[in-house]
C-alpha cells in the first residue's frame, strides 16, 4: 500500500516507495532512468530531511536553469497540468552564475506569490556578462494557478544560497539548490 500525507496546501499527495526522496519522488519527463549521467537534460530531486534539494542539469547553463525552474514548480504542484496560455517575459540580473540562479528562482517564486501564475515552458533566450553583472532573460509560458488542475504539493518559502552548486563539465552544466518549505 502507498501512503498518502497531507501537505501544506491541504490535499494528499500519494508517496512512491523506494524514492531517493519520498516527499518530491518525480523526475523530469526526459527519461525512464532520470540520473545526470544517463540523460542529456532534466532535473531530479535529492535527497534532503526537511527542505527540497534539486538537481537539474543541460548541455548549457540556459538548460540547466530552464530545468531547475520545472524542478522547482513540481516541488509546488504538477507542473505537467500547467498549459502554456500566457506568455511573459522575465529578466533578472545578478554578479555570478549562483546570484542568478537565486534570482531567477526567487523572480518565479514571486510571480507565484504575487500575481498567482505558474509556469511549464521555460525559453531562457539569453544569458550574459556585461560589465561584471550576469543578466537572464526568458519567455516563460503557463496560466493562473488553479489548484483543482495543478493539485498542491508543498509551499516554497524560499529559495537558499545553502549548498547551491553550479559544476561545469566538458558538455553539460548542473545546478543543485535548495528551496526552504
């Protein structure tokens, strides 16, 4: 039998045995066996005793941030419910690679907050150095949040600098974070 556990949003969420992380058990769609080295792309979610730990990772940091922000909404809700009806647009600056992450993360994590949008399609179309400031820009693609479509996992608090982890290899970037519940 798999358990069910109320959330901070009020509904169940069924728990899958055996998960590295049994409060976030999900992987990106992007493979059966979803691990960095097996995939080209996609996130997973680590195993941590109180917060979410994800991990995401591409073959450039624009695809790796694109994957740590669908890691971040599926610690929130199925973000596979989310339809891309609205488009916005983002842009965040910061003074390294690990400030922007940060900033990107906290920008959707207040559009959440503020404006109720959740979002399922993350086109990062730009990073860039200028000047010693690191700017993202994105079109993000989702709609209102609903929580009888998107369901309701856990509430994000925050976003950390704890443990966040930007590693560079000769043909893929990972990103690792933590987000406060």
């Amino acid at each position: 039998m798999i358990p069910a556990r109320k959330t901070a949003f009020g509904s169940k969420k069924i728990l899958r045995q055996n998960s590295p992380n049994k409060r976030f058990p999900r992987t990106s769609p992007q493979a059966g066996l979803n691990t960095p080295g097996r995939t080209i792309e996609g996130y997973r979610f680590l195993e941590h005793t109180s917060d979410a730990h994800i991990e995401a990772w591409g073959p450039t940091l624009e695809g790796a941030f694109a994957h740590a922000a669908e890691g971040f909404y599926e610690t929130m809700l199925n973000v596979r419910s989310v339809e891309p009806q609205t488009i916005d647009r983002l842009r965040v600056e910061g003074h390294d690679e690990k400030e922007l992450l940060y900033d990107w993360l906290e920008a959707l994590l207040l559009k959440f907050d503020i404006d109720r949008m959740v979002y399922s399609v993350f086109d990062i179309t730009r990073i860039s150095n200028e000047s010693q400031t690191m700017k993202l820009e994105a079109k993000v693609r989702g709609e209102k949040y609903d929580q009888r479509k998107h369901g309701a996992k856990a509430e994000i608090k925050g976003v950390t600098y704890h443990e966040m982890q930007i590693e560079r290899q000769r043909d893929r970037v990972t990103v690792r974070f933590i987000l406060d519940l």
